[in-house]
C-alpha cells in the first residue's frame, strides 16, 4: 500500500541516536564548571530531550541567567565531545533509505541546539538523508512545535506529516502542529507497559509500515500520558 505521508520528522536524541551517554557528561561538565552540588545519576535521563536551560532551572533551582550559562557549559561540552559519544540506534540507516526510495520527505526536529545537532548528524554520516534539520536557536525561545512547523515550512509541505519521538515535549509539539505522531518506546521518554493515545513502537523496524502503526494501532490505545 502507498504510504500516504508526504513527509516524516524524526526527534533526535532518544529517536534516530542514543545520544545519553554524551548529553550525562555534558551535565557532569556543567556541574563541575558552575559549581553545582551534583545530582543522583537517576536524574540525569531527564536532560535527554528537553533544552538545557528550563532543565538547569527546574532540576537545579538557579535563576534564568545562571541556567543560561549552565546551559552554555553543556553545549560547549556536546560541540567538543558529546558528538563522538553517541550511537545509531540498530535500523534507523535501513530505515532512512527505505523512506527515501519510497520517496518520502525526511527531516529531523529535536530542541538540542541546532549547530550540535547539524554536526552530531554529519558525524555519523546521515545528515544527507534529511530535508530539513531544524534545532533550537541560542536563545532557547523554540519550542517542539515552533522546529515542527519550521521545518514543514522548510521543505514546503502540503500534505500529510508524522512525527516520530521519545518524549512528551514530541507529543505536545505534534498535537500543537496538527500532525500524527508515533512514539518509540526503545528511547528515554515513554514506558514499554504503559498505553497512550497514539501508536508506538518497541523497535525501529516496526516502523516500516507507517499505515498498519497509525491506522490500526492508534485505535487501541485508551489512556492519556
């Protein structure tokens, strides 16, 4: 059956890379350099998605400009050497090829800053399968549906969008654009035994077929996140 998208986004950290491992050091690095008392390693997963800066200020009770030069740290860190840190997660190269032979728009929308993001996606040789990468301005003003839209005004889309993430901020961002959304239980947002109201996925070959996820799993789920 003809896939009815004309164009897929990807989030980023938790959806096309495993990029935890660098985004944990960037806050190890940050720490050490503001002088904050470090927090439990099991607070560390929340970084992975959201931009820096609301997170210094939510996780570790500093005002906008201490959290804005926390959030400086981080990216320095994530420039110099999270980039080298991160990982493909299995499927997403196969995957990525059989959107594009299908010929579906692909593009990557993902609140990390946008530099890291270009240079961590060039690092691991897939920047070229994507229309459009769109991140978050120095600033820290986007928000997921500010890089949604941004990026289906880039690639100067009519039809059909879905958004592929692992996190709520990805959710949000897609219900606020009014596209489709799929959620990918292997990243760092969702639970594996929990439903929501939209389809997910446990593995990346699952999404394959794009019209057998929205159509028929989307029904089944109940529950609001």
């Amino acid at each position: 059956m003809k896939n009815k998208y004309e164009l897929v986004i990807f989030d980023l950290d938790g959806t096309l890379l495993d990029t935890s491992p660098g985004i944990f050091n960037s806050v190890r690095f940050a720490e050490q350099q503001m002088g904050f008392t470090p927090i439990l390693d099991a607070r560390l997963k929340e970084f992975v998605g959201p931009p820096p800066k609301s997170m210094y200020m939510k996780i570790y009770g500093v005002d906008e400009n201490t959290a804005m030069e926390a959030a400086k740290c981080h990216r320095q860190y994530g420039r110099e050497k999270a980039i080298y840190e991160a990982t493909v997660y299995p499927g997403i190269i196969a995957l990525l090829e059989n959107f594009k032979e299908q010929g579906i728009k692909l593009a990557v929308s993902t609140l990390k800053s946008q530099k890291i993001a270009e240079k961590v996606l060039e690092n691991f040789g897939i920047s070229h399968f994507f229309d459009s990468i769109v991140g978050m301005d120095e600033n820290e003003s986007f928000t997921k549906c500010d890089t949604i839209k941004l990026v289906i005004n880039k690639t100067s889309t009519v039809g059909r969008v879905l958004m592929v993430g692992d996190s709520r901020y990805d959710y949000e961002g897609a219900v606020s654009a009014g596209v489709d959304f799929v959620g990918v239980l292997y990243g760092f947002g969702f639970e594996s035994k929990k439903k929501y109201p939209f389809s997910t996925v446990e593995q990346v070959e699952e999404l394959m077929d794009l019209h057998n996820i929205i159509e028929i799993k989307v029904k089944k789920a109940s529950c609001i996140l």
